[in-house]
C-alpha cells in the first residue's frame, strides 16, 4: 500500500493536483487493498502531499481499523460528516487546496461534501491520477492476471468436456461456475448462448436447450485474488450452419489485425478501427455493434476503453480485450477475445487457447 500510495503522490505532483479524494471502490481497493461497507454515510480517503486520512463512519470504524492504521476522522449519524471533513482537510493540509481530483464512481452527494467545504477549488475525475496508475499493470498483477486466464481456460474446456444436447444454456453456465469455484474462484459472470441467441451480445443465460447443430457463444470470467478474467469462445454441437466457417474466420482475422496494431504509443482508436475494417471489408460491418474492448484489472471493464472515438494512447503494461464480433439476427453471433499485456513489441495473450470453433462430437 505504501508504495502505491508513494507513486500516487508523484503522479499528482506531474499533474498538478493537490488533493485526490476516493470513495468505497475499485480505486480504493487498488490503492490499500481496503474494501469497506459502502452505502449512504459519506466514507472518504483523501491523499494530499504529505498526508492522507479517512473520513469514516463510527459504524464502519472498529472493522476498517482491522485493514488500516491510515488516521480516522470518525462522524456520527446524529452529528453528521461536515465538522469532521474540515478537520480532516486542516489536518491534512489540504483545506485550501487548489486543484482535486475525485473518484468518478462515488456518489454524487459524496462529490457534492468535498466541493462545499473546497469551493475554490479546480475539479476533475481521477483519471490521470489513479485511474492512470491502474491502466499499466505491475508484474505482480500481471502474474495475477495470467493465473486468472489460466482458471478461465480450464472452465471452458471443463464445460466443453460435459456439453451435449438436450442441455440447457443454465445448466452449462452452471458447469463454468462450479469450475470456477474448485478452482478458488469467484464466478463474476457467464454468458451462453445457443443458435440465434448468440445473435444478442449480452445474451442473458437461460433455459434455451442445445441442439444438434447449434453454434454456441461462452464468454465467462472469474475474479481471484482481487483480479479477474474475461475470455469468450466459440463451440458446435456436430456441424456448424452453412456459411459459418467464413465468418468465424473473418472475426479471427479482426482479432489478427487488432493485435498487430496494438503498439505503445497506438492511439486505442487505431486498434478498434483496424478489427472494424475488416470485419467492414467483408460486407459485414452493420453486425460489429460494439467496442473492441475494454481494460481488465481489479475490474471486468476499466480504462482504457478500445472504440472508435477513444484517443488514449496505449502504453506498456496496459491489459485490454479484443474482441470484435458478427451478430447475424436469428441465425447465430460469433465473438472471438483474447486478453492482452502490451509489451514493448506488441501484445502478449494471456489465454493458452485456441481461437478456432470447437466441434463437440453428438
């Protein structure tokens, strides 16, 4: 924790801010592995130069003080945060801070308590400052997020091992997620979609029966270690519909052109334009109807994002999907993601498996 809050405190000196405040959350939790009861009483850490202090509920103290030895500014229901929050900006050194910068995922009227006690003050999101931080993976959260793709791996060769027809959707995502847990971890989520149900995206997994035939879209992942995975594949039940094949590999040559355009200093635009010319090429580009992906870390989806409009440059040591995909209303939908770390010379796939279409013997 210590040093990330050391790194933190040099990125706000690069960027010129004064005070960074985080609620309950993903940057929190990146920042002191801290996970605190998150609900309606204003539960704040804030970081300045030289200090840092919480703004803590007296209902969550006697547990948070188990995770921390970081100074608590305790507040009551029946006396309320405002007192307390200017004590600790005093303390802190940062009641007249210029320039802060917020978590973009804490309450509107946590945001609201720190801009009325720093009226004065310039406000932005923590993008450049945490946020900033968490795009560009350590070692050892990369070897989490290897390990993780690896339980992933196995969950779906596990499910391909047991699928037939006559199964439902739920009763293979229910195969994924007891894999998931022998493993030791956290099923986050499993989409499963037959035939013309993988036409939708975000197909929600349900009691659609497999049948010969059926082209069948998995995209699961699972959190361990405060990290997750995210991996989809594609599998049939004997012989996939005609007209299958090309498509399937039109997806795989987006996935190909992606992944040879992902390069530091790559603006993300460039990689999702160059998965949606091909895929736009082959007469096919009305079906791509979303991003080539996102970031993955203590989050499923984090910066940076991969679309169409997104200028942030890719860096060494950044973790995103790619994952372009066809979607053929009632007819089937093919997605082929690969999660990557951008290394100097390009990407590295955290996956050991194949992308091409897996045939379950019927």
């Amino acid at each position: 924790m210590a040093d990330r809050i050391k790194i933190l405190r040099q990125q706000m000196k690069t960027e010129g801010v004064d005070l960074v405040v985080l609620g309950s959350g993903a940057h929190l939790e990146w920042l002191t592995s801290m996970h605190p009861h998150a609900d309606e009483r204003p539960l704040l850490m804030c970081i300045s130069a030289d200090n840092c202090a919480f703004l803590m509920p007296t209902l969550e103290a006697e547990s948070a003080r188990k995770q921390t030895r970081i100074p608590f500014f305790e507040w009551s229901d029946a006396d309320g945060p405002n007192a307390q929050f200017a004590r600790l900006l005093k303390q802190i050194g940062a009641d007249n801070a210029g320039h802060v910068a917020l978590d973009e995922t804490m309450r509107a009227d946590f945001a609201a308590l720190v801009e009325k006690a720093l009226p004065q003050a310039k406000r932005q999101f923590s993008a450049s400052t945490v946020g900033a931080l968490r795009m560009r993976k350590s070692e050892d959260e990369y070897q989490k997020l290897k390990a993780n793709a690896h339980t992933a791996d196995v969950a779906l060769q596990t499910a391909w091992a047991a699928m037939k027809p006559g199964m439902s959707e739920s009763d293979v995502g229910q195969i994924i997620k007891e894999s998931f847990s022998k493993q030791e971890v956290k099923p986050l989520f499993g989409i499963v979609g037959a035939g013309e149900n993988g036409a939708f995206p975000h197909h929600q997994t349900g009691e659609t029966l497999l049948k010969p035939g059926n082209v069948i879209v998995m995209d699961i992942g699972g959190r361990m270690d405060g990290y997750c995975s995210d991996i989809t594949r594609m599998a049939v039940l004997g012989d996939p519909p005609d007209g299958y094949a090309d498509v399937h590999q039109i997806v795989d040559q987006a996935v190909k052109a992606a992944l040879a355009a992902a390069r530091p200093g790559v603006a993300a635009k460039k990689v999702d334009l160059a998965a949606r010319k091909v895929i736009t090429d082959a007469g096919y580009g009305e079906f791509f109807v979303h991003r080539t992906g996102h970031g993955l870390g203590t989050e499923v989806h984090e910066p940076p994002y991969i679309t169409t409009s997104s200028d942030a440059v890719l860096d060494e040591g950044m973790v995103f999907s790619i994952e372009p995909g066809i979607y053929l209303p009632g007819q089937f939908g093919i997605r082929l993601e690969e999660i990557v770390i951008l290394r100097k010379d390009g990407p590295e796939i955290l996956s050991d498996l194949s992308r091409d279409l897996v045939t379950i013997n019927v």
